[in-house]
C-alpha cells in the first residue's frame, strides 16, 4: 500500500495549530461511538456500484461495480476523525482509494468547485473540490488493517480528516461534481456548510457572508 501521512498540502484548507492536540471542544472517549442517520444499507456485492456524476470534463458519467472498484489503487493514510459531537479518535489508520486518484480516473470540468457526496437511502453532504482532492481524503475501506464494519460505512466510507466527520459520509455511492455550491442533507438542517473541525465550525449561524448558500 502507498502511504500518506496527514501533513497539510500547500493548497489544503487547515488551521491546525502546529502543537494542538485535538481541535477545540473535543475529547477522545472509549471505543469508536456509531452515529448516523437512518438505517444501515445490506451490502450486495452484484448491486453495488460507485458513480461519478454531474460536471465530468468530457461530460460523461464514470462507473465502477464492486470488482473493479477493488482493483483500484490504494492508499493508506494517519489521520484523526473528528466528530462534531466533540469526541475525536487520534491517529487513525486509513486505508481506500485516494479521492485525488478517483478524479484523475474521472475528471472535473475545469469550472467544477464543489462536489456532492451521495450515499445509499439519499444522505448527501457538499464538500469545496479542494477538500474532496486535498491529501489524505480518501474513499476508505479499511481502519486499523480491518475492513471497516457496516455500522461505520462498510463498504465504502469516505474520510475527509479535517472537517467533522459528518462529511465523511458512510455507504457512499456517488461523487457529483458541481459549478458552484449546494448544500447537502445536515447542511440543509443547521450544520455548517464547511463544517472545519480547527475553526469548530459546527452550526450555520457561524458562517460568514458569502460562505454558504442560502438556507
């Protein structure tokens, strides 16, 4: 497997202190807690696909079904996971397709800025693209060498380390690539529409003029 440490690039969003421990608020409780909306989707491997949507570069749409989605490369990454119920889990180790390698495989039209990330049952969450190709967000399968359990995304999670893990959306099945912004299923109910866990950006009523779209 490749590997990635978490160290911000360049161009990534970040406001991480360099000798912070976690973001303000948090704590690191016992276990992994389960947490999410709805209930959990049934894995069939022969129904299972992941789509690339929306505003390709060449305008078409991208497909991979189960089989070819494992031959994809992989990458592993440390990184923590942040939930914006204020518990945190150092540390972690990732492991799935690099984002930034799916969108060389399919694309974004160069007037892309957002993408939307969809999950069984219609859960969405919006994510800036330089959040969806920043290093380390990956479309995860494994934590800790462990196949990820179905009450933590199973068989496909996507990670995004440094926004609450909200936007690391469970069961994902499709990317869609976006001119401009929307907001996604929590955003659209009070959440916040960056959602930066160093800046606890957690509720709508923090966001600046011209941040989000309207609610």
């Amino acid at each position: 497997m490749a590997s990635s440490a978490q160290t911000p690039a360049a161009d990534e969003p970040s406001d991480r202190p360099s000798d912070a421990v976690l973001p303000p608020g948090q704590y690191v409780p016992r276990g992994w807690p389960v947490l999410h909306y709805g209930p959990v989707p049934k894995f069939r491997p022969k129904d299972w696909d992941l789509r690339v949507i929306g505003m390709t570069a060449d305008g078409g749409e991208y497909r991979w079904d189960w089989e070819a989605f494992q031959e994809l490369p992989v990458t592993e990454t440390v990184a923590d996971f942040h939930c914006v119920t204020k518990f945190s889990l150092p540390g972690n180790r990732w492991a799935g397709v690099a984002c930034a390698a799916l969108a060389e495989l399919a694309p974004p039209h160069p007037d892309v800025t957002h993408v939307m990330v969809w999950a069984d049952y219609g859960y969405s969450a919006n994510l800036r693209l330089a959040d969806f190709l920043a290093a380390g967000t990956l479309l995860a399968t494994h934590r800790g060498g462990e196949r990820l359990t179905a009450d933590h995304g199973f068989p496909v999670r996507i990670v995004v380390p440094h926004l609450y893990a909200w936007k690391s959306v469970k069961w994902v099945r499709a990317v869609e690539y976006m001119i401009g912004d929307r907001r996604g299923f929590w955003e659209e109910r009070g959440y916040h529409n960056v959602g930066e866990a160093w800046r606890e950006q957690r509720y709508s009523y923090q966001e600046d003029p011209g941040e989000a779209p309207p609610l």
